[in-house]
C-alpha cells in the first residue's frame, strides 16, 4: 500500500505510533489497503526521530509537541489515558475527528463508545469531535452477545478472563520475558515489577488493574460499564473475574451466558459460526479448543468449549481466545471507516478536505 492522491481520503495522525497498539495500527493500514492522503507518525519524545514502517516505506517519527493536527480529518490515539486526555481535546478542537483507544472518555455520556458491527448507527449524525474504542476485552464479548440478544435475549453474563503481557504495551512483554529469563537462571531472584505487581512470571494474578474499594478491579468495572453501554442494555447482569497470566500476546476467557429462554446446542453452534469474524472450534482432538498459540487467524475471534448446562438449558459456557491487539486496533480502524461512510451532512472536516 502506498500513499495516495485521492482528495477524498482523509489526512491521518496516528499517536503512539512506537507503542504495541500503535505499530498493530499501522500493519493493518497496510494490510487492509486503508486509504489515504498523508500520514504522520507522533509518539513520545524519547521515541522521536526513530523511523516507523508504513505500508512498505518507511516514515520519520515526531514528538507529540512537534504533532501537526490542524489540517488533519483523522486522529487515531493508540496511547494511555493520560496522553488522550491531554491531547485529544486539542485534536477535535483543531477539526480532526479523534479516535481514542484508551479509556480517557470511554464513561463520557456524550463521546460515543463505539463497536461498529454493534452500535455503529451511532456515528450516522454524530457531527464529530472524540470517539471512544472500547477496550480489547469488551470488544469480542460484545459482538457475541449482540447477536445472541437478539436470537434468545441475555439475562446474565459472568466472564472470567485470562489476559496476556502485551496488554500493557511493549513494556509488559518486555518485562515478563525479562523476568521468566531471571526466574529460570535463579528461581530465588527477585523479579521486576514495574509494569506488573507482583511479578508476572510463572504467576497468575487474579487482578488487572487497580483494586477498587468494593473489590473489584478498574478492569472489570470497565468491562461491565462498556458491556452494557454498547449494547444498549443498562441493567444487564454481567459479573467478571480479570486475570493476568504469563501469555505474551493473545487473551482468553470463559464466559458464562443465561439467556432468556431455552438454548438447543446445535443451533447456538449454527449461529456462532455464521458471524463475521467468529471461527468455532467444535471438532474432537486433537485440535481441541482454541488455545492463544494454538489459534490461529489473530483476526478472528475463536471460540470453543460450547456447552449448554445440562440443569439449565438457558445456560451455556463459551471459551473465547482472540489476538487482544489485533482486535482492538481492527476495532479503531473500523470506527474511522463507518465515520467515513456517514453521509456528508453528519461530517465536520473528516473528508470535507475533497471540497476546498
């Protein structure tokens, strides 16, 4: 893919262009062919002057105070809250629309949180300014839950996640690869924690994120307040355990789902694999479940272990493994995708550029 001259394609920032997110960001603009006019590349200043790959070329990396947002259409922020929260307010002020991953506005009332497959209607008469992508974890669980609320209803949903190292950037893998190294040459040495306390290495620990004073974690309350905001359903039942495990990429999670009335196998097995981007794994061994190095597609979300409670035929379990990354860097692209196939009335400057 290379830079093209069609003055219908937007003028795009990409923010945290070095980080994990960020360079999954720019693989898929390549992959996909995403069009457009001018890219540029900002991240921090310890990573300006490093030069990125887009699309086959490679492209020089600025500093967030050198960033240029004023002629831009499209702002993607692939960094942490603290970085969005500065930042993007001055990215939309300037005309752009800004696309946000972290989760600095996702509890915003009036930003919109955004699954397009989902709710992406939102966008039709959104004028612009911030949108929100939901989280990794709340992204697959929704656009599963989407189409079996609308087959059975959903009364309850109780998630347990397993969630892998990349989920807090290069730094995370870094430092569970660093620690595993350590553990294995001494198993008495003593273990980095700067990204993960405790240690992350050869250990599970059964929260992610902050600790809240109800003893929940700030992960778990996100992914119930996303969950139930994106689909419309602000009463939704929905309990989760977040777990860090020593995986470097890919996250897993059982989910426990009650649905409104009776569910037969066969036909929650039939509807899970007509959706776009689901694969079911449904054989017997020795393929088995889908497991993150055992998956495959990093693009699909994997889903195995069906199973429908035998004293509760309303009930069934789902075993889900999905490219956390890669599914939240889709999830950013597709926003600005449906936010350019609005119609050019609901636009502000995203595209307007074609008409100067």
């Amino acid at each position: 893919m290379k830079r093209v001259r069609d003055h219908t394609a937007p003028r795009i920032v990409l923010v945290g262009a070095t980080g994990a997110l960020g360079a999954t960001v720019l693989e898929l603009i390549g992959e996909l062919g995403v069009r457009y006019r001018d890219i540029q590349l900002v991240a921090s200043a310890r990573s300006a002057g490093r030069e990125a790959p887009v699309g086959g070329r490679s492209q020089m990396v600025v500093s967030l105070d050198d960033a240029d947002f004023a002629d831009a259409d499209l702002v993607l922020f692939c960094t942490g809250e603290a970085v969005s929260g500065r930042w993007a307010p001055a990215a939309a002020a300037a005309g752009a629309l800004v696309v946000d991953s972290s989760g600095a506005f996702r509890t915003d009332p009036d930003t919109p949180l955004l699954v397009p497959p989902v709710n992406g209607h939102l966008m039709e008469r959104y004028p612009g300014g911030i949108v929100a992508g939901a989280g990794g974890l709340t992204v697959p669980l929704v656009l599963l839950l989407h189409d079996i609320e609308r087959r059975w209803g959903v009364r309850q949903v109780v998630l347990s996640s397993y969630q892998a190292a990349s989920g807090r950037g290069h730094q995370g893998v870094e430092e569970l690869l660093e620690g595993s190294e350590l553990a294995l040459r001494d198993p008495d040495a003593e273990l980095p924690t700067d990204c993960f306390r405790p240690a992350q290495a050869f250990n599970v620990v059964p929260a992610v994120g902050s600790l809240l004073e109800n003893g929940s974690s700030t992960e778990e309350q996100h992914l119930v307040q996303e969950t139930r905001r994106i689909l419309d359903l602000p009463h939704l039942n929905v309990a989760a355990t977040c777990v860090r495990v020593p995986v470097v990429q890919g996250h897993a999670a059982a989910v426990y789902i009650e649905a409104g009335g009776p569910v037969v196998r066969r036909d929650l097995v039939e509807l899970l694999a007509s959706l776009p981007r689901v694969v079911v794994h449904d054989s017997e061994p020795p393929s088995g479940p889908p497991t993150p190095l055992t998956a495959g597609d990093p693009d699909l979300i994997h889903v195995g272990r069906i199973r429908v409670t035998p004293h509760n035929p309303r009930g069934f379990w789902l075993w889900l493994v999905f490219d956390n990354l890669r599914v939240a860097a889709l999830n950013l692209l597709q926003i600005a995708q449906t936010a350019q196939a609005r119609p050019p009335r609901a636009r502000t400057r995203l595209g307007e550029s074609a008409h100067r």
